[in-house]
C-alpha cells in the first residue's frame, strides 16, 4: 500500500455481530470491503445495507480466501465465531498469501498466547477478545455507578465519563465555562461533547447544559472524582451486584467482581449454573429465570446495587432489567445486541443499554486506523469516536508539531479534548507513603494557545464519524520523514 493510499483492502471473516459493526465502520470510511461467511442470508443483509462484496464459503479454506481478492489485501480481520477458523486463516493469509496485517478474535484465553500468535506459529498480529473488553468496560461502570460510559486513555492516564446531566446539578442551566469556577486550584476537564435527544451539539463555553443532556468529561484520571461531583450527585458506591446469565460474559464479570462486592448471579440452564457454580468461589449461583418477579423479589432486589442482564438474549435482558428497576434496583445495565433496541431502551427504565460489538469495536479500530492511533473509543454506540492519535515529526514534516491550536485547520465535529505529555526530568513524587524520583506523564486540557509537540499523545473527539478520516490525515506525517 503505498503512503498516501487511503482506501484499504480489507477481508472480514464472519458476518456475525462483531463482523458486521466492522464491516459498518469500515465500509463507511471508503475502504474496499469483503465479508466471508457460511450464513449467505447474513451476507445478503449486510450486503444491502452496506458497500461490500460478500463472498460465501468456509473462511478457513484457501479457495474461499482466494475467491475473496487475498492476494492483494491489506488486511485480514478475523472475526468468526470460532478461535481455530481465525487461527487457521491467519496463518494461511501469511504464509500463501504474505497479508501485512491479520488480526483475530479469539474468545478462549488458552489461545492468547505470544508465542502462539508468533509469525512462526498462528501468525496473528494484534489479538482481541470481546467478551474481555466488555468484563472490563462493565467493571469500569461499577467503579463510577453514575457514569453512561468510562473511557481510558494514554495508559490510563486520562479517563472519559459519559453521564446523563440531572435537574439540580451544579452545572445543569449554566454554561460550560462555568465549570472552571466550581473546580479546585490544580483541576482542569473539558466537555468534550454533548449530546442532546441523541443530536450532537458543537460545545464552546456558552453552551448550557440542560437536563437529560449527555454529557462527555475528560480530565486526568486522578481528578475525575472531583470533577464527576460538578456534575452529578454522587451515588453511594456499588456493594451488591445481581447478574442474569451465567454464559462466558456473565461468568467472566463474576469473577472479576466476586472479591470486591457481594454477588449473586441467575442461570436458567441448570447444568451451566452448576459448572459456574463449581469455578466461582465467592458468587452465589441461582437456577432460576431473571424474569421471575418472584425470584428477584425473594433475592431482596431493591437492596442491589447494580443489576447486570448478561444473557445472550436481547428481550430476555431487556425484560428482567426493566423488571429489576421497577421492583426498586438502583441501576440497571442491559447487554443488548441490535444498536436500535439499546438506542431505544436507554434512559428508559433502563439506565444503560449496552452494545456488545460496538465496546469491542474500539480495540479492533485501533490497529485499523491509519497513522499512529494509541486508541479509538466507540461514543454513544458508534455515533461518536474519540481517538488518541500520537503526533510525530517537527514543524516541517507534520501539520500538527510546533502549531498552536487555533493554528491547526478547522474539522467541524471534531475538536481536541486533551493532550497527554510524557514528563522529560524525573520529578519527586509520592508513593506507598516515600517520595521517589519519577518521570511522570502530564494531562493538558489545551487552550487556543497551546502548542502541539513530538510525541504528545493529542485525544480528539469527532461527533460525527465523517470527520476521523481528515483527523488521521491531518496527523500523518509527510512522505520523506523518518
């Protein structure tokens, strides 16, 4: 591919939830797309809705690959239901066929191993595991009970919340440049973005917030406390949490959650809830339906911090969260497949409707993007992106380096939320109660006269997913720089 090519030839494998949430970002983004799959009803589906071939075989064959244009691909994404299709495709798409980058999903953890994936072995590039990201864009959202979204970036340096804004909040009727007035000396955030009855607004510091708004704040992750109180009421922290559905997601999120808070987790399937039973120590595991009133009413429901509806059924999730709120749970998440049920449900009775692929999505954006993009984050079920791009170059060789903001060119939607600096000089710093000498990373909340450097990594927010591609294009560096 040569420098400047913007449009890429990639295959997806798997025309399933996540194969189609690429397949719809991707192909937006004029890229040369070509689904594989055995389901042809599933192709015809995606094929109508977007602009791609569909080829219709087994991903794993190299016929079917061949059939599919491999020989000229940039890009092999491997997203099937099955780890041994993906492995086995990586490894063809490399050795036959010398694909630069091949990317899998592999569900189970025995397969994500390095030298597994080595060129030598399975040839896998960059590894993702959706049901991980979710576990831990749950647990995340447990830590801040108030928040729609939380969202890390540069190593967790920075942190992004998404919360609903309430009548009687402190910002709520003010303009945002109000916010500065209410934050101690030393804090600084910015509203990244707001979303009004699910329209994007272009915020500057006389916008006011009004109830209901959604509202995006980024700040250094050391002060997001600090900064979520200006917005909302801070809920009491999350002690018990209930689970419906003991299947690879619910089991995971238990296992993670059962040393810190008291939890109970629902299955219907009694086989499964015994072997989930027998892997978790401290959850307790009831057979039951997470729909039965009687059930949830008897597990004393309205003491539950948080109820998590993690089945693989859509209505199921839905249902028992609706049921969980109106029987007295203080929040209620619902794992929800189809984007138009968890755009319609959330902020009902339901607190947050949460789609599994676009969560996911943001890892497998990554290593698609082009230039130098540390992270993607999918905003408000992929109407939004939040990138972390890394600028390189100096002034002669990068339209970004040595500028001051207002000096960059203007991309309606899209705008700079944040720039983290890599300290230069170790500076003393407190640790586990002694004082060390440490480099440490600096989160900048960029005025108009802030300056972008070398290696600083620069958060972007485009609201509408038009504008990422002139954002990556504005951060590339120029052909001739080393």
């Amino acid at each position: 591919m040569g420098e400047n090519a913007l449009i890429m030839k990639i295959i997806i494998l798997g025309a399933g939830q996540v194969g189609a949430s690429v397949a719809e970002v991707l192909a937006s983004e004029a890229n040369d797309i070509t689904i594989i799959d055995q389901n042809r009803e599933a192709l015809a589906a995606l094929a109508d809705r977007y602009d791609v071939r569909t080829v219709a075989g087994n991903a794993a064959y190299p016929s079917v690959l061949r059939e599919a244009g491999i020989e000229d691909t940039d890009m092999l994404v491997a997203v099937t239901q099955s780890d041994q299709t993906n492995l086995v495709a990586c490894k063809i798409a490399r050795s036959m066929f010398s694909v630069p980058t091949r990317i899998a999903r592999l569900r189970s953890r025995d397969f994500i191993d390095s030298d597994l994936l080595s060129p030598e072995n399975f040839a896998v590039d960059y590894a993702i595991c959706p049901e991980q990201d979710i576990t831990d864009y749950i647990v995340k959202l447990i830590e801040f009970p108030e928040a729609l979204q939380v969202l890390e970036f540069a190593g967790g340096c920075a942190t992004l919340i998404g919360v609903r804004a309430y009548p009687g909040g402190l910002l709520v009727g003010k303009p945002i440049r109000a916010m500065r007035e209410h934050l101690p000396p030393g804090v600084d955030a910015r509203i990244a973005a707001i979303f009004r009855e699910h329209q994007p607004l272009d915020p500057d510091g006389n916008t006011v917030i009004e109830p209901g708004d959604e509202v995006f704040v980024l700040a250094a992750t050391d002060h997001i406390r600090v900064v979520m109180q200006e917005l909302r009421r801070m809920q009491q922290p999350v002690k018990r949490v209930m689970i419906a559905g003991g299947g690879n997601i619910g089991a995971r999120v238990a296992d993670v959650l059962e040393e810190k808070y008291e939890v109970k987790l629902i299955e219907r399937d009694r086989g499964r809830a015994e072997i989930v039973a027998g892997r978790l120590g401290g959850t307790l595991v009831l057979h039951g339906e997470a729909t039965d009133e009687n059930l949830l009413a008897q597990e004393n429901i309205d003491e539950v911090d948080m109820f998590l509806a993690l089945t693989n059924d859509d209505e199921d999730n839905i249902m028992a969260a609706s049921l969980a709120k109106r029987l007295g749970c203080k929040r209620v998440l619902a794992l929800i497949n189809r984007r138009a049920y968890a755009d319609m449900v959330q902020g009902g009775p339901i607190d947050i409707g949460l789609s599994p692929a676009q969560v996911s999505i943001g890892a497998l954006l990554t290593h698609v993007r082009r230039g130098d993009v540390a992270k993607v984050h999918s905003l408000r079920r992929g109407a939004a992106e939040a990138l972390e791009l890394v600028a390189h170059g100096d002034k002669t060789t990068s339209k970004v380096v040595g500028r001051r903001i207002d000096e960059l060119p203007v991309i309606k939607g899209a705008h700079i939320g944040a720039i983290v600096r890599r300290g230069r000089e170790a500076e003393m710093m407190k640790m586990d109660g002694f004082l060390i000498d440490a480099i440490v990373d600096h989160v900048i909340i960029p005025h108009h006269d802030t300056v972008i450097e070398s290696d600083d990594h620069v958060i972007v927010f485009c609201t509408r997913k038009r504008q990422v591609t002139e954002v990556e294009r504005l951060f590339q560096v120029a052909v001739g720089f080393i």
